[in-house]
C-alpha cells in the first residue's frame, strides 16, 4: 500500500510552500488508495514554538487535507511525535556504531569552530579513529559526544528521484552529519530515516533542499538493511525569478492568506498548480478533482512564481459560487472585525457584497460606508460630498429637497426611485441628481454597493429615517 507523509517541524505558522508539499503527499496518497501520515519533527526543541503543532493540524484540517495517522487520531505506528520516539532512535545509532556506519564523536565546540575558521568545510573524522576502549572510558567519565555518520572518503552514490531522473553525488562533498546529538535526540538527518523506514513510508515526497543529501540517508537505509523509498523532490515555490516566498518578505503562511480573507480551498486550489499541471490544463479543481487528476508525471523540474492577483481572481470564482449562507458565515468575522454592532441587516448585506468581493477582506473597503456616518461632532459626515460636478449638486440643493427625500423613503424601499423621480421632475432635475442627494444623506458615502433603495432595506426603514432627519437638522 502507498503510505505517505508531511514531516513538519513545529516552529511557527504553516508556511504555504509545507502546505503544498503536505497536499502532494495527501494527493498521491489518495489517488493510489493509500494513506497519508502526519508526523511531527521536535527533535530540535530549542526552535519549537509553544501552540504550532496545534496550528499545524487546524491548518490541515482547514484545507480539507486529513490525515489517516498521526498526532489525535493515532494509528499503528506511534507515537507520531518524535520527541516522544527517542529510545527508538538510540537502538538503530547502536547498530550503526557496532557496524562500524557511524562513530562517537567528542569533539568540542571550540575545536569545531577552530576547524571551521582554518578554511575547513566539513568535519574531518578526528574521532573515527579512537579504539572501543577509550571511547567506552571517555564516555563512562561523563564526557560529552555525539553520533557521526561515517559517510565514505571516496566514489559517488547514485539514485533515481522521480521527478529528476538519476541524481549522482560525490562523496567528498558530504559531511558526516551527527545522527544523536550530545542531549540523546536525534537530528533530523537521522529520524525521519528511521521513522519513515518504521511507519512503512513507500514515498517521499519532500523539498528539493534534501535532493543533494539524499545519498547520506540512503546510506543509513543500506546500512540498517532496509528498503528505500521512492523520492519525490519538489522545487520551492517562489516570489520572483530570484527570491523565495518568506515571511520575512510578506505574508507566506496558510493563515496569513486565511486572514486577508481568502477561502481555504481556493488557496489550496491555487498552490496546487504551483508546480504541477493536469493534462487538460484545468484551473479550477475540487479536492476530488484534484486526486483523480494529480500525478508524478506532471509535477515540474522548475520552481513556480506565486501570483497573489491571480489566487484573487481564482478566490472570486469560489466566491461567486458560495450560497449566500456559505458566504454570510464566513464574512461575518470580517463584519466582526471592521463594522461591529452597526443597526444593519448584515445578511442583506452578505447579498449586496457577494458579487463585489474577491477576497473578504474586500469587505473592509466595499463596506466603508458603514462608517461614513457620524464622524463628527458638529455634522454627521462631510457635506461636501453632496458637490458633484457630474451632477452639478452641491449642499444647497441637498438642503432644498431633504423634506422631499425623507417623504419619499417612507413607503415601500422596492418603489423608491419612482418616488426620487417625480421629485426630480417636479424641480426640473434629473433623475441622477435626486438620487445622489438621497445617498449621501443616507449615507454620507460616495460609494455603496447599491443604491438608496437598497440601503434603506440595509439600515431598515426607521434607521434610515433617522439619519436623514439628522442630516436635514445640520443643513
């Protein structure tokens, strides 16, 4: 059975190019009818990050990528947390150390650093050498060491990726990299081998970082006698022609993009095409679509550039899409957010933005009219908006047909622009020049999404009286 895995560290948010590599793994995983396993690599714990795991999983689950075993849900071959897996990690070290694959290392940081500066770029294996007797006695006095890797001088080491072809390495240019560190935890060079080798991972589908330091765990893999797993190795996803996409340069997380109001499956839906195409080319795919669609062959060699304007516009097809109530639900944390306790009908307004919204937060410039009204003392909003050269309006018109426009609010919203009309025919005005009038007093807003008939459905009837009987007593 295809077993597959997303491994991440828990040092923070999820960053979206993890999120892509978690959403391959879970593609291939399904489309073979296998199973997708989450795993958590804690072994450095000075970098974990108090709640990430937490996040981790709620950012998975929002993006409609579950996971068969793992942290919660459990499973046959955890724990899944490696922290809790150290005494695992210790028993494959000492057979490496009795096979002769790895050695203790007692090197100090001083010397390490002394090495480093002389124009060294990788250990030199000055402790391969010491005797099982004194390495037993140096260890038996309490001296601090680690674990090394003891990766060959000479000869090269090649492997098939399944995305780059044959790969072909010079063992000169690897390190013996530290399997357990001095405090008993593995690195992670060292435990995703083990676990992955242990949880029956049949692919490995991870960043193309690892592509070059492959051949030191497949080393391990041959050292411990055991089977590799097929490498799929990914490209990064990036910002421009020469920078990745960080944080450090903007937003990058899951929820950062959650936050800016982006539908979860509309970012999934984007990022899965960042590296990999469907045959017939599709730009628009459900989760289901996507596992019968997804496969190796048609996952690219170069790295893909995010376009935050085109996940908009894919956003907006999603949003154009939602039920009203699907959308009202999910708009109302940014209600919540920019336009809290206002005497409106939030859900009619969820039908005036539907069309006008890419992304939710849109919401805070669609609706900024919300709080347009009552931004000063002395006049509820700035009278200068009724100037319209366009229209040829200005305060002192406002100031003649205010009664008239309060009149004609009082019956029935759905006729209200007939009634605006014949005030503008009993003054010899036309008709847009009513009109605006009767919206900026309403609403003290050059723009609202709709007209004077559906703000007075917005704010109710007596609400919109109110507030123009409010302007009327500052004209």
């Amino acid at each position: 059975m295809v077993r597959t895995r997303f491994a991440p560290s828990p040092t923070g948010y999820l960053h979206i190019g993890g999120l892509r590599t978690a959403l391959y793994a879970y593609l291939f995983a399904k489309k073979n009818g296998g199973k997708f396993i989450l795993r958590i690599e804690d072994t450095d714990q000075n970098r974990e990050v108090k709640g990430a795991v937490d996040v981790i999983i709620s950012a998975l689950d929002k993006a409609g990528i579950h996971y068969d075993e793992g942290p919660i849900v459990g499973g046959d071959y955890g724990p899944y947390v490696q922290s809790e897996r150290k005494e695992i990690y210790l028993k494959y070290a000492k057979q490496l150390l009795e096979s002769g694959d790895a050695y203790c290392c007692f090197c100090t940081k001083e010397r390490l650093e002394e090495l480093h500066s002389s124009g060294a770029t990788k250990y030199d294996k000055h402790c391969l050498h010491l005797t099982k007797a004194e390495v037993e006695k140096r260890i038996a006095s309490g001296e601090p060491y680690v674990i090394r890797q003891n990766i060959p001088l000479t000869g090269t080491h090649t492997y098939h990726d399944e995305v780059f072809g044959d790969v072909t390495v010079d063992y000169k240019d690897l390190e013996d990299n530290i399997l357990i560190k001095s405090d008993g935890m593995p690195t992670y060079n060292f435990a995703n081998v083990i676990d992955d080798h242990l949880m029956g991972i049949t692919h490995c589908i991870r960043g193309v970082e690892y592509l070059m330091s492959t051949p030191k765990y497949n080393l391990l893999y041959d050292a411990l006698g055991w089977q590799r797993p097929v490498y799929i190795h990914l490209q990064p996803i990036m910002r421009d022609a020469s920078h990745k996409l960080s944080k450090r340069d903007g937003d990058a997380g899951f929820e950062d993009f959650l936050a800016k109001g982006f539908l979860p499956h509309a970012i999934v839906n984007y990022i899965a095409l960042l590296g990999w195409n469907p045959k017939d080319n599709r730009e628009k795919l459900s989760m289901d679509e996507l596992i019968a669609a997804f496969s190796i062959e048609g996952l690219q060699k170069s790295s893909s550039i995010f376009d935050e304007t085109k996940m908009r516009w894919l956003n907006s097809q999603y949003v154009k899409e939602m039920p009203l109530d699907e959308f009202h639900a999910a708009a109302k944390p940014f209600y919540d957010k920019y336009y809290p306790g206002k005497k409106i009908d939030y859900k009619y307004l969820s039908e005036l933005l539907k069309t006008r919204v890419e992304i939710l937060s849109d919401i805070n410039e669609k609706a900024a009219f919300l709080n347009s009204f009552d931004h000063k003392a002395d006049r509820p909003f700035d009278f200068d908006k009724f100037i319209n050269k366009k229209w040829k309006t200005d305060e002192a018109m406002a100031k003649t047909l205010i009664d008239e426009c309060i009149e004609a609010t009082k019956g029935d919203a759905d006729t209200l622009n007939e009634r605006l009309e014949a005030v503008a025919v009993k003054h010899g005005l036309k008709k847009g020049q009513v009109l605006w009038i009767h919206r900026i007093a309403l609403t003290g807003a050059e723009a609202t999404p709709g007209g004077g008939a559906e703000m007075v459905k917005l704010f109710g009837l007596n609400e919109a009286l109110a507030r123009l009987e409010k302007v009327k007593a500052c004209l």
